[in-house]
C-alpha cells in the first residue's frame, strides 16, 4: 500500500533524514512529508512510513528508526542511520524508479551503499569523526548539508521545515548525480568488456567514444593491452595510455619519447603520420584527425614500446 505520509522528526535536521527522504519522495511523489515528534504521528500505521523518528525498527510495519537500543547493524558490526535503513530496504525499487537496467540494479546497490550510503551512515552515529577529513572536514556531505539549517536565532514559525525542503532539494541532486555517475560506469564497463572481446589478443582497444576503460580492462584480464584509441567530441581522435594502478600516473607504456611535446607539422614530420595532431609533454595522449591517423600512432607507439621492453630484458 503505498503510503500518504512520510514521517521523519522535526527541529534540525541531518543528513540522513534528509537523504532517506530523497529515496521515499522519488518512490512516493504524492505521500507528504510530514515533521513531528507527537506521539500519534510517530505510530505506525497503514498510511505512513516512519524514519529517523519513533524508537523502533520494523520494516514490515514500514518504521526505520536507529536511535533505540538493539539498534540494527550491518553485518559487519557498523551501525546503520534511518538512510542505510531506507536504502537497505528500498534502494532498489528507487533505482528502478531511476530507470537503471535490471542487470545493473544489484551492483548498483551494493557500490553506492558502500562509497555513499555507509559514510553518512557512519558520521550520522558518530562512529566516523568529519575530522578525519582534515582540512575537507566541513566539506563532506553531512556537514555541507548541516549549514543549511536555520541559525539558531531564526525563531520564525516553520523555518525548520522551510530549510529543510529546500536542504531536500540540494541533497536530490547529490543522490541523482551520484547514481547517474555509477550507472554510466556500468554502461562503460558494458561496452569496453565488448570491445576487449572483438580486440582479441591486439594491444590496441578501440571504443565507439570517449569513456571510463581501466575498471573493465583489470576486470578482464586484459593485462596484453597497452593503448586505447577513442574519437572525442566528433572533431578528432585520440590515443590514450592505460595506468599501471589506480594511483599515480605510470603507464603500461609511454607515446613515443620523439613525440613529446609535439603538434601538428612538427608532430607529423617526428611521426610520419599525416593528420598527427597533438601529443602531451606527459606522452600519456595524442591526438589525431581521423580514426586512421590515431590507430597509426597506436601501432607506431606499441611497436616501439614492445622493442624497448625486450631490449630491457
């Protein structure tokens, strides 16, 4: 039954409320929300979802609440807030509502449930301190959210909730924006995982357009490649090399050390490719005016990186 209340509690707010919000607005557009702490608001009942508020956890009498003691925790010890428990339990249907694919769904879950959910989760029961931020404390989420609340000298009737639905609105964006982005990795991963697939054993991985590629080449083993050539915005074409680990800047293999730094004529001369553009001082990209251009210096730059690893050994 899909409810006509959505029950949080009033005064200040948090940001796990507010992001628990998020979720049951999106699934629920036409239920109200509602800001109480009086007893026949924060009841259970067959017309209200209840969250942050009301002393009790029960997810079939539709009340998430983690402030009570025997408290629900995940199953790693770590304290859930009313947004793990609103996610744990609708999260999914919310991404559905967002229109990501079946297949998508249950990673989807789990990865944003881990990088964003379980942070404020953390914070919200003070098992995780902003300072740990360091001189980005005030800049997290929760604390970025927690300045929109009403100084404590604006005593005006219904400023509270005034603030709060305006806080709702910023902290939608957060969410959309952060699923958006972690669903577009997946249709990523969809689409390289393809593309190493048709490579085969080539060193060279073309894709249809500019994208996210390392997460897909380490989940497939792909340690044989060593470039990815891409068109970008429609105008040119550009051939990109592939970081050894997530952190830091080291590659499988360097451009040319004769293109560094180059363009145009002078690109074109060091090269022999007409229609070479571009390559950076960094000899991690280069640029080129045409799909063949491009995989010409992918070829010239595997060869040459071939033949400096077997001098090497």
């Amino acid at each position: 039954m899909k409810p006509d209340y959505l029950v949080t509690h009033s005064g200040g707010f948090h940001a796990d409320e507010l992001l628990s919000s998020v979720i049951l607005t999106r699934l629920f557009p036409g239920a109200k929300i509602v800001r109480s702490r009086a007893p026949e608001w924060i009841t259970p009942g067959s017309d209200r979802i209840i969250y942050d508020v009301g002393g009790a956890f029960d997810a079939e009498a539709r009340i998430f609440d983690h402030h009570q003691r025997g408290a629900p925790l995940r199953d790693d010890g770590a304290p859930y807030s009313s947004f793990g428990l609103i996610w744990s339990h609708y999260g999914r249907d919310y991404l559905a509502a967002m229109n990501i694919p079946d297949a998508h769904v249950e990673p989807l879950h789990a990865s944003f449930d881990k990088s964003f959910v379980l942070p404020i989760d953390l914070m919200d029961n003070g098992a995780l301190s902003p300072s740990t931020a360091g001189p980005l404390a005030g800049l997290t989420l929760s604390s970025l959210l927690e300045t929109l609340k009403p100084s404590f000298d604006e005593n005006e009737p219904g400023a509270d909730d005034r603030a709060f639905h305006v806080a709702l609105g910023i902290a939608r964006s957060f969410v959309e924006a952060g699923i958006g982005k972690r669903a577009a990795k997946l249709r990523a991963e969809t689409l390289v995982l393809q593309a190493i697939e048709k490579t085969g054993e080539g060193r060279i991985l073309e894709l249809p357009m500019g994208m996210p590629f390392r997460p897909a080449i380490i989940k497939a083993g792909a340690d044989h490649l060593l470039f990815v050539v891409h068109p970008r915005d429609g105008k040119d074409w550009c051939v990109t090399g592939i970081r050894r680990a997530d952190d830091g800047f080291e590659l499988r293999a360097d451009l040319p050390k004769s293109w560094a730094g180059l363009t145009n004529g002078a690109l074109e001369a060091a090269s022999g490719i007409k229609g070479a553009t571009f390559c950076h001082n960094g000899r991690f990209i280069a640029a080129a005016t045409s799909r063949e251009a491009a995989l010409a210096m992918a070829e010239i730059a595997v060869n040459e990186a071939l033949a400096e690893a077997a001098a090497a050994n």
